[in-house]
C-alpha cells in the first residue's frame, strides 16, 4: 500500500479528519474518529506507518475501526501490541479510498504523568500521541527494557547531580553512571553511583539510583552519552544486567530537546550542559572555550 508523502516545510495546514487520543496507565492508545458524513461505517481502518520504514515486513500497523456512538469511530492500540521505537504517522483509510493523514484533535494523556511500569512485565512500551509542526498526528513510540527513567536534575558547583529509579534490572555494588563518548577515539568516563541505605523501593517502585558527575571530568569538547551501570564490574558475566541507557520517557511529552532546557555549566576548559537527545536520552555537550 503506497502512502501519501509527508507535507513539506511550507505546506499549508491540513484539513480532513481528526482523532481525539485517550492513553491508559498500562501503555494502551484509543482514537476516536467524527465521521463528516456522520454516517455508520464498518469498512475503515486506522495505519499506523512508521517513519524511515518500508512496506514489507515492516509495513503499517493496521487497527479496525469500529461504529461508537452516533457518525463516530473508534480504533484500539492494546499496551500488549509492540511498536518499535520511532514515530508513527497516522492515517485512516475509509474503504476502497487511499489512506489519508489525520489531524489531532483532543488528547487526554493525564495517565501517562509520572507512570510507573508494572513489576512483572518484561518489556516496556510507552507512545505518545502529538501534533507535527505541520499540524498532523503522530505517536512517538519507544521499546525498552531494562529503563532508566531520570527525575530531579541540577548542576552546581560543576557537577551534575541525577536522581532516578532504574526498572527490570536490581542495582549491585559498583553501580554508577557512565558517560560516553560519541567519538570512537576516547574513553568513558565512569562515576560511582550513591545509592543510600534505605532507598531501595524493589521491583514493584524500581531501584532508586542517585549519581553526581564532575562535568571537567569530561575530557575534550564532544557529545556524552549517559548510561547507568547496575553494576561496576567490566566483567558481562558479572554483571546482573547491562548498560542501561539513561532516559526521560515516563511522561506526556514527546520532544523534549524542544521544550527543556538546562544552562551551561562553566568548567576548566570551557562549558558542560547537559541536553535529551531526539528520542528523549539524557546527554552531555562539552564545548572548549575560543582561545
């Protein structure tokens, strides 16, 4: 099935139908579709079609839409069904016409604030419905598991501190944060995390972690990737589990390299500040000073 391209840059806004977006706690999406016509139909379908994907394997996610209430339709994404990470562009397709792109209506995402994944599953899944700059409507979906979900951030006196729970995975000692480099000609750099007695909420609440990271440790100007590191052993067979890439995901929005901002921290060589990456990861820029 071929697919309307994408509007370009200087597309006008989009008409044509809308869907309204509820999440649960549990991971699952509900659209709800207003029919124009406002007649009863049972030969439509909701695709969900995943950027940079082709239309074989890895084709559209086909949902049924289903007559609910009077000229509306309703489509049901199950937390139990697995979408790769990546935005996902939605469209409907209305009989034996093409798919054609929805528009957001209205969104109740007030269950995804401060989720907490459930002790006993083995994956984690999180989408979060949002308008595209230009103006149509897409799910940001990420797959992870082990997850290590980053709450309160500061930077003083050089360092950053970082509080946060890690889910799916115990913490060991020698747990600690591990900044890496995006060049393949340096080291990473790794701090002991601080774990206080008592903290530990267990599987159901996830381990409670707590890192400080001296920013001129950092050597050179560069990109630093974060990760937590359950246990400090360099060993894999020692390790109860690995590297888990440090994150902010466990909430409503789903671009936080547009909407949150830290300041630059002053250091020996220059300026540290910290930054989430396109898919919401938490990392470091290191900047030299000119001279």
């Amino acid at each position: 099935m071929t697919l309307p391209r994408r509007p370009g840059a200087a597309a006008a806004v989009p008409s044509g139908p809308s869907a309204d977006c509820t999440a649960d706690s549990a991971g699952g999406l509900t659209f709800d579709l207003a029919l124009p016509d406002g007649e009863e139909r049972w030969d439509a379908a909701l695709l969900l079609h995943r950027r940079g994907s082709g239309t074989g394997a890895e084709g559209p996610v086909r949902l049924p839409l289903f007559p609910f209430g009077e000229g509306r339709l309703r489509a049901a994404l199950p937390s139990t069904v697995q979408l790769a990470e990546g935005v996902w562009d939605v469209y409907v397709s209305l009989g034996d016409d093409g798919p054609q792109r929805l528009r957001p209506g209205v969104s109740d995402l007030s269950s995804l604030v401060e989720r907490v994944p459930g002790a006993h599953r083995t994956w984690l899944g999180v989408r979060v419905p949002y308008a595209t700059r230009h103006g149509n409507l897409s799910v940001r979906a990420w797959l992870r598991w082990p997850h290590a979900e980053v709450g309160d951030l500061w930077i003083e006196d050089g360092v950053l501190s970082l509080r946060g729970r890690l889910y799916g995975a115990e913490l060991a000692t020698g747990a600690g944060l591990e900044a890496r480099p995006r060049q393949q000609d340096r080291e990473p750099v790794f701090v002991p995390a601080d774990v206080p007695v008592g903290a530990r909420c267990g599987a159901e609440e996830g381990e409670l972690f707590c890192s400080a990271l001296p920013l001129a440790e950092l050597p050179g100007a560069g990109e630093w990737e974060l990760w937590l590191r359950p246990s400090g052993s360099a060993d894999p067979a020692e390790r109860p589990a690995g590297p888990v890439r440090i994150a902010r995901i466990l909430d409503d929005v789903p671009e936080k390299q547009r909407t949150v901002s830290y300041p630059p921290c002053s250091t020996p060589t220059g300026t540290a500040t910290p930054y989430y990456t396109r898919d919401n990861d938490l990392a470091v820029r290191v900047e030299r000073a000119e001279g």
